[in-house]
C-alpha cells in the first residue's frame, strides 16, 4: 500500500480512467488575476462527475479489486462525495455497496449516494466515527473497505488530476488545493514533484478541522481534539498514513482558512466565475482571497467539489454577504410622527439601500417622549456603500448608532 509512486504508476491509471472520469475544465480567473498581480486559474473538479474529485480514487481503487473481492462487495465512509464516487464506480463495475454517512450529511448527497445505487446507513458525528462503522461491517461481512483516503490506490487515482493541470496550465509556479484527509494534495503533488519539482504545492485546511499542522510538526498522524467546520467535504479528525507520508514528503506548505473566508470564496466564485462550490470545494480559493500576493503566479486553485446543500448555500451566501460588508445594521432615533418612518425609508430608498428588516422601539427609558428608535438591516453594495448610507443619514440630522 505505501510503495512509491512513479510517473508509470500515474499513466496507467489515467488508462484505467480514461472513459471515466472527465479531463476537467481549466479556467483563468481575471479577477483573482487582479488581487493576486499574476495569473490565477481554477481546475474546476467540481464540474467532474458525480460533482467532484472522488471518482478518480473510488474507481481506480475498485477496478483493480480481485473477482472474489468484487463478490463481497465494498463499503466506505463520508460525509457525501466520496459516497458519490464509490456509488457510481460500483455502479458502473457492477458491485454492491454500502456507505456510512455522518448523521447531518448534506441530503442531496445523501439522494445522489442512493440513486446511485449505494445503501445508505448513518452512524456518528464525522466521517471518522462513520469510518468506524464501515471497518466494523467490512469485518463481519467481508466487504472491501474503500477508504476515502487511506490507500495507495486512492491517492494514485487523485494524482491523475496532477498531470492534467501540468498540461493544462504548463507555466504554473504554485498550486493550491483543499485538503481533509489529504488523498487530494497528495496525489497532485506526487505527480506534479515527479514532473515539475519547482512548482509549490500548498494544502489549505479548514481551521475548524486542521489535522495537518499539529501531525506534521509531530512527525505522524494526530488527531484534533474537536472539528467546527461548514466544510463537511474536509472535516475529518486524523491524517492517513499512506497521505501523510506523501504530504510530508511532497508538499510544501499547508495553511488554514476560517470560516468568514470560506463563506466569502463561495459567494465570490459564484458571482465572478459563475461556478457553484461547496464550502470545502472552495478552500483554496479562500486561501488566495486571504493573501493574494503569498505565492508566486501563475497559480492553479483547485476547485474540490460542487456538492452544496441549497439550505446551506442560502446561509453561506448570507454568511458571505456579511463577512463581505454587504450587510449593514444600525438603530436610528426618528420623530414619533405620523409619516416619520416613512421619510426614513425614503431617505434610505435615495440611497439605494435595500431594507430587509426593520423594528420599532418605544418603551426605552433613553428615549425622549416625541421619539422612537428604528432598528434597521439593510443590505448595501458593501462597506464604501454603507459608509455613505450612514453619511446621508447623518447629514440629515438623524442620529445614527
């Protein structure tokens, strides 16, 4: 399982994938182009099947399962994508499985991972405690469990993505890639140090779910104590070894992102590249809006994956629009009058400030008789925008907290 891998090893199983999985579309983004001073592109791997990376792994590590393997069946674990890629391989290689998902997987994962054809079961809180489910059947039953990341085969299967953006994007300097339990960075960065050992390979980790700083500095796998994370796609608690041996080996730097930036890259992408990502998909992105100027360009960001909840695309796009000061919140004294709100909203109208929410206060012992606080959510085209909502107030005579 932790044999080296060489450039052989990467060829053929783009063989095995060629009429599998897509060569993914790889994108030049202008406007991280223009934050960043150097060429940015997206490797968008959240336009592959099944809506991410997964399958190039899944079905690398299932095709080259023996005949009485495949008769047993497989069994994995995940929170939602690499369930997608196991279904689907199965699916196509005509094999039966099943796959443990985290209580409060994302239910379109959860529909996709059965219409394609997969049982579905839940156990646990994260995909480690669902891993811990999947070992425990793969031991009564005699299924293969296809780990999410854990596998040689796994890891050679991401590496294929490795070579495509070495030929899709040739002067890259800097390659910047989401990062859970590492099968992803480690396979492109196998194959890319192969190739091109001057180009940087960064992992970005959520910082609610950074196993990776604290096990490299250890020098072995550690688990973190808790995992916070709207990133389910990377959560996960503790390092492979067949990863972390590659990562450490390949990888020149893993930083982390909190969840504002997260927030933020999925709104950005979606309304300046038009592409849909999941938060975890959107990790490297978050990283470059982070610090533009960190790396030397051009630099590949590869999107992960696509497979968002919609409930939680409506949050993360409110969570966006605030962490982006979209969001303006304020309480304004006006005159308790008839037609006082309504000279109020039609200043804020003048402005072009959206009101999404407004609340009346008459009862505080601050106020004078002949007042009433408004408080006020309004929505604006960001911070310069609410600073001259507040100004145009203000010079109004209102006061304004």
């Amino acid at each position: 399982m932790s044999a080296p891998i060489d450039l052989d090893d990467v060829t053929q199983a783009r063989r095995v994938l060629q009429d599998v999985a897509i060569r993914t579309p790889m994108e030049e983004s202008r406007w991280l182009s223009a934050l960043a001073g150097a060429p940015v592109l997206l490797k968008c791997e959240n336009l592959q099947r099944t809506g991410s990376f997964k399958i190039r792994g899944a079905y690398l590590r299932m095709a080259r399962l023996t005949p009485e393997e495949r008769a047993h069946g497989v069994v994995a674990a995940s929170a939602g994508n690499h369930a997608q890629g196991v279904a689907l391989a199965a699916q196509l290689l005509g094999i039966r499985s099943r796959v443990y998902m985290p209580y409060g997987a994302p239910i379109p994962k959860e529909n996709a991972t059965r219409a394609y054809g997969a049982e579905v079961e839940f156990h646990g809180a994260s995909v480690d405690e669902a891993l811990e489910a999947a070992r425990a059947h793969a031991d009564r039953t005699g299924a293969v469990l296809v780990h999410p990341y854990d596998h040689r085969d796994i890891v050679l299967g991401q590496a294929t993505c490795g070579t495509e953006i070495l030929e899709q994007a040739p002067e890259v300097r800097t390659v910047v890639v989401p990062t859970g339990g590492g099968g992803l960075v480690a396979g492109i960065a196998t194959a890319i140090k192969l190739q091109r050992p001057d180009v940087r390979v960064v992992g970005v980790q959520a910082a609610g779910a950074a196993a990776y700083p604290a096990s490299l500095a250890a020098g072995r796998p550690v688990a973190v104590d808790r995992m916070k994370t709207m990133a389910d796609g990377i959560a996960v608690g503790l390092p492979g070894d067949v990863p972390f041996a590659a990562i450490r080996d390949h990888v020149d730097e893993i930083v982390t992102v909190d969840e504002e930036s997260l927030s933020r890259a999925v709104l950005s992408t979606l309304e300046r590249a038009k592409l849909v990502l999941e938060p975890a998909g959107a990790a490297a992105v978050a990283a470059l809006l982070d610090d533009p100027h960190r790396w030397e360009g051009p630099t590949v960001a590869v999107l992960s994956g696509g497979n968002i909840d919609p409930l939680l695309l409506m949050r993360v796009i409110r969570h966006g629009m605030a962490s982006a000061g979209r969001y303006l919140g304020c309480t304004v004294r006006i005159p308790d009058v008839p037609g006082g709100l309504a000279t109020l909203l039609a200043e804020l109208a003048e402005a072009q400030a959206n009101v999404l929410d407004v609340v009346h206060e008459r009862t505080s012992a601050s106020l004078h008789l002949d007042e009433v606080v408004v408080t006020l959510q309004l929505e604006t085209r960001g911070p310069q925008h609410a600073e001259q909502v507040l100004a145009r107030l203000r010079a109004r005579g209102y006061a304004v907290a």
